[in-house]
C-alpha cells in the first residue's frame, strides 16, 4: 500500500511539474468590494478632495484612464484576471464607439467602468458650459452604446462615475453631474504612467506614492504600454507589502438613481436607438491648456 501510495505522489509530483506556471499565479487574495454613494454627486480622492471612497488600512482602488485600447487594455484584463483583481476603467467615448468589442470584454470581466468625456479634452473649464456638457454627454452615451448589446448584468457595469480629464474639474460642471447623481471620481495617488518614463520608474512611483498614503485610489492609463509591462509586478509588491485590492462599485440603487434623474446622463440610450443614431461628434475648440499634472 505504502509503495502504491509513493508511487501516486510521484505521479502527482510530476504532473504538477508538468503544468504551466498557473500554481505560481493562482489567486492569492479575492478583490473587495466598496460601494460608493453618487446621490447627489458627491466627488471623491483625497489628492483633491475632503472625501475619500471609503476603502479601508492598506486597501488600494485601481483605476484606468483613457482606453479602451486595442494594443494594451486586453494585456491589462488578462494581468487583472490572472492576479483577481477587479479594477475600474474611466473610458473615453471615441475610444468606446471605435472599440466597442472592448467595452463589453471589460464588461465581462467584472470590472467597473465609468467615463472620462467623449474625446478627452484636457480642462473642460476652456469649453462653453453647453460643449462640455456634450462632451460629457457624449462619453456615458458611448459607452452605454458600446454595452447596449451586452448582457443585462454586463450593461450594468456602467456606473454613474464620471472622472474629469486632467483632474480638471469645474464648480459648474459637478453641479451639474451632481443633479444627474453622477459621482466624480478622483484619486489618491498617480504613478505618472502618461510620462515618458520607464515602466520600472512607474512601478517606484506607485509604491512610493501608495506609501505615502497608506490607502486610495490608484489612477493609470490602460492606453500606455509601460502600465500593462509593469501591473503584474506593481500588483504583486503590493500584494507582498500587505496591501489588498478594492473594486469601486455603485452603491446599491445608484445606477437607478441616475437613471431615474431629469435629463438623466445614464440609461438614456435605449436599447432601440441603436442602430438609429450614432453619438453626435463633438465640434469643439481646442484646449488652451498645455499638458496637465495628471491626464
Ligand atoms: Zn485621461
């Protein structure tokens, strides 16, 4: 009995030799939940406001700016799922009309998704109230067309999250979102992904930047190569320096909430205007502004 049992622990020693590297990158930790009030459009991230999305010690909140992107969001979904996390993308509405194939994979996949204008303009305070509504406007509509032949639970991704490109928000505009019950979304802490540094330089700066706090918001762009080379690495640090991962997702109702709002930003394509009407394209003057802090 003995030799046969020795004999089976060899044969499962060299099986499990014989698998891919998947024990190495099974999940060492499941992805939190935080559920975030938009009700009235309350506006969180420490970097620029009082309120922080209530993730707890040592709890981080990736997020991705700017994509959907052909060339670097699927590799950054594939790294997310490998690890177990669950992240928020802030997506820009061209980039959603241009690749809406993506959107519902982002979908799929579990993660939040909020959005990040139409064509990312760098401070909507240069623009007309009326265009930078549109601009607005415009990214939770392609989005919401993009999932609008996704399955019912993957459509409800979309949460009432709206982050300002450049972090560049304006007293007008968030009351405005405030009325639609659209939370904004800032961050805690960046890791100046959109430089032209090295993806070892962007890691340094997260994990120093994520020190220094302690818990928050991670902001990184899904668009830029140096994120998607360094994430699998930054997420493991982290996960060896005792920190978890938090996915930002609506408070329960919220969704409704916002649909349910005068003149509402979500829930306003409806399943039939699909094939009827594409999103206006945005005629707007450019930005004045040189590059910002944070894109
Ligand atoms: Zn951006």
């Amino acid at each position: 009995m003995k030799s046969v049992l020795a004999a089976l622990g060899i044969l499962a020693a060299l099986f499990c030799a014989s698998l891919p590297a998947r024990a190495e990158t099974a999940c060492p930790a499941e992805t939190s939940v935080v559920a975030v009030p938009a009700k009235g459009g309350p506006a969180y991230g420490g970097m620029q406001y009082a309120r922080s999305a209530g993730l707890g010690p040592k709890e981080v909140a990736l997020t991705f700016d700017d994509g959907p992107n052909p060339e670097t969001t699927p590799a950054i979904l594939d790294i997310l799922d490998r690890h177990c996390v669950k992240a928020t993308f802030f997506m820009v509405g061209i980039h959603a009309q241009k690749h809406p194939e993506i959107v519902r994979e982002v979908a799929a996949r579990g993660h939040t998704i909020g959005t990040h204008t139409w064509s990312h303009p760098n401070n909507l305070r240069h623009f007309s109230l009326e265009s930078a509504r549109r601009q607005i406007r415009q990214g939770f509509a392609a989005v919401e067309l993009a999932l609008a032949t996704a399955p019912e639970e993957d459509r409800d991704r979309l949460a009432p999250f709206f982050r300002f490109p450049g972090l560049n928000d304006s007293k007008p505009l968030m009351a405005w979102l405030g009325e639609r019950n659209i939370a904004t979304l800032s961050c805690e802490f960046g890791a100046d992904d959109w430089r032209s540094i090295s993806a070892a330089q962007v890691r340094t700066r997260a994990l120093r930047n994520i020190a220094s706090v302690g818990r928050g918001i991670l902001i990184l762009h899904d668009t830029k190569p140096r994120t998607a080379e360094m994430l699998s690495s930054l997420i493991a640090a982290l996960r060896a320096d005792g920190y978890s991962f938090a996915q930002l997702v609506p408070e329960e109702g919220a969704r409704e909430l916002a649909a349910a709002s005068r003149d509402p930003l979500i829930g306003a394509v409806r399943r039939v205007d699909i094939r009827d009407e594409e999103p206006e394209t945005a005629v707007l003057k450019p930005s004045l502004e040189p590059a910002t802090a944070l894109q």
